[in-house]
C-alpha cells in the first residue's frame, strides 16, 4: 500500500523558512521520481518542485524557483522541500507524491503551512 506520510509545517513570520519532509512506503522509493503539491483554501492542487531519481534532476514552478529547494534521502524514503523567504501566498497545505508529471497514488494527510505576522 502506498503511503506518503508529510512533516514539518506550522505557523511562520513572512521572510522566514521551513522544512518539510516526507517518507513514503508501499513503492520502489529509490527509482520513483517525487513532487511536492500544494493547495490553498479555494484554489486547485499546484505543483512547486519535482526531483526524479536516480540523476536527481529537479524542477520548480515560477512561484517558488529561487525560494524553495527540493531534495530526497534514498537511504531513508523522505523527500524533502526547504522553503526560504516565506510569503502570506505561501499558506496551504502541502503534499508529497510519487510521479514527475502526474500524481500516482492516494494522497498523505499533508502539512499545514501558514505563513503570518
């Protein structure tokens, strides 16, 4: 069974940063590419980073390239997304999945992340 188990959101200022992790199961973890998805109250589900595995090739959408970092420890299942220089906009839940260009499998319970002052 597939699972994707996110950690690591909370409440943070504007400017600031965190660490989001994530450990999956139930798949090959070391040949699967992974993406992180976010979704905002109201707005659809949008990929930000994507890391194929094993090149470790990495892609962002606009909104987060030059901000947020996507990286995987094979040895340990966990893909993880640093975030830096944190916006209100940022705010959303935030999901981990298998796949590069569509999502396969059932989604994790996510990470809140709120972004304020």
């Amino acid at each position: 069974q597939v699972q994707f188990v996110e950690s690591g959101g909370g409440l943070v200022q504007p400017g600031g940063s965190l660490r989001l992790s994530c450990t999956a199961s139930g798949f090959i973890f070391n040949t699967a590419a992974m993406s992180w998805y976010r979704q905002a109250p109201g707005k659809e589900r949008e990929r930000l980073a994507r890391i194929s595995s094993p090149a470790g090739s990495t892609n962002y959408a606009d909104s987060v390239k030059g901000r947020f970092t996507i990286s995987r420890d094979n040895a340990k299942n966990t893909v993880y997304l640093q975030m830096n220089s944190l916006k209100p906009e940022d705010t959303a839940v935030y999901y981990c999945n298998r796949g590069w260009s569509t999502p396969i499998g059932s989604w994790g319970q996510g990470t809140q992340v709120t972004v304020s002052s």
